[in-house]
C-alpha cells in the first residue's frame, strides 16, 4: 500500500505508564481472587461455567492483552469510520505525547471481560471521539443516550477467544441498566470498594479509592 495509507495508526489512546503497568493488575488480580471465592459469586457461578458446580479460578480464566491502555480512537490504519478527521482534530495533534492523569473509578467483570472504568476529566474528553458511545449502539442499544465518555475503560483482561472491544461494550451494558433504574444487588463490602451484581454474570466493584493512573496520550501501529 502507499505509505499515506498506512500513517493512521491502529488506535489512539492513553497508555498507562510502566510505575502504574504492575500496579493495576495487581489490583485487578487481588480483586479477582477474592471474587471467586464469595459466597455472592458462587451463586452465580453458572452464569460463568454452564454448570452450577463447576469451579472458576478468574485469575486463569481472564488472559491480560498486552500493554496497558485506554483506547480513544479506534482507526484500524484509517479504515475505521472518522479516523483521519480524528487524527487532524488540533486537540489530538496538540495533546500527541502529553502526560495525564487518568482516574481509575471501577472495576467490572462479566464471563467475557475484566476492565476498568475511566471517567474522564472535561480536559480529557476533548480527545473522546462524539461518536464513541453511538457507535455501539447495534450491540448495546441504549449506549446512544449514555454521556460522552461512558465507555472510557482499560481491558485488564479477556476470557479464551473473546477480542478487547468486548470490554468497553460490556462497560456501556452495566451502566445502560443503571440509567434504567437498576442498581445492582448488594454483593459484598470489599477492602476495595463496594461490590453489586447486575444479572447474567455482571459484577462492578466501585472502587472506595480511585485508583490515579498516569498516561501518555499516544498511538498505536502493531
Ligand atoms: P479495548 O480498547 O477495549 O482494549 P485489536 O487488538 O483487537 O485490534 O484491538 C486493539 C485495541 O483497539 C484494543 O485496545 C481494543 O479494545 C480496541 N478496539 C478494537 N476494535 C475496536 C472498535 N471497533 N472500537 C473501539 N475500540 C476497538
């Protein structure tokens, strides 16, 4: 292919880090071993096995996906709907290379996805594409009507055969139920926050702490 053709890159995104790269999954996994050991969960264990009797070790059954990040613009090399008019957006440009602070709200698990939720700052949502949330709403109908940013997540991991843009639909369908009205059942009290279960193997913990994440706003080709 031409060489313009190729100068979009695959994502743009913040990228954690490495002081934070260890850190996170290490949160992640604490939160993990102590999930599939809850009485909340076993009751649900079905939602993750088929089987009710079934045990689940989370920390096997999620495989992390390389380097940490938080995707903003997915540009597939520019084949992606809107990636160059991104890519030329003079907040991108000026932003390209710059250090933030991302603030690490949540985390949630499903039987396809573990993440973490963003939630971005005004200066941060600069850099969201307008139609991030939009564009998921042939899987998650009511993501449309969800705020800008709602699907800001870090993939911490994915189960066998499930790709990383699971995570951020998975994130958009919890918080779609919390705009219905549903808040989650109670599950468990953690160190870490508070633990609610939203039906068919959903779990958010928010966290008590926000966990505070520096990241370069960059780009990624593969
Ligand atoms: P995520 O941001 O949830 O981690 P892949 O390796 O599948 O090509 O994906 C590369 C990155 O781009 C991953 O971080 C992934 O998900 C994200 N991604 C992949 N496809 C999309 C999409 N259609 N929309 C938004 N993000 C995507």
């Amino acid at each position: 292919a031409p060489l313009e053709e190729v100068t979009l890159p695959l994502f743009f995104g913040w990228f954690l880090l490495s002081s934070v790269q260890e850190k996170v999954p290490c949160t992640s996994m604490d939160f993990l071993k102590t999930l599939d050991t809850l009485e909340a969960f076993k009751k649900h264990l079905v939602d993750f096995t088929g089987k009710a009797e079934k045990e689940v070790d989370l920390e096997q059954y999620f495989k992390p996906q390389g380097a940490l990040h938080c995707t903003t613009k997915f540009c597939n090399y520019g084949k992606a709907e809107g990636a160059k008019e991104y890519a030329e957006n003079p907040a991108v440009k000026e932003s390209y290379g710059s250090a933030f602070e991302l603030s690490l709200t949540a985390l949630f698990v499903t039987p396809r996805t573990v993440g973490a939720r963003v939630s971005l700052t005004d200066e941060q949502l600069k850099l969201w594409p307008a139609d991030a949330e939009k564009e998921a709403a042939s899987v998650v109908p009511a993501a449309a009507s969800l705020p800008l940013g709602s699907r800001a997540h870090i993939t911490l991991g994915c189960a066998e055969g499930v790709e990383p843009v699971q995570t951020g639909l998975d994130l958009l369908e919890i918080l779609a139920l919390q705009q219905e009205g549903q808040e989650g059942e109670p599950a468990e009290e953690m160190e870490l926050g508070s633990l609610k279960y939203y039906g068919e193997g959903r779990w958010l913990l928010s966290l008590r702490e926000p966990v505070c994440a520096p990241a370069c706003f960059s780009s990624f080709y593969g």
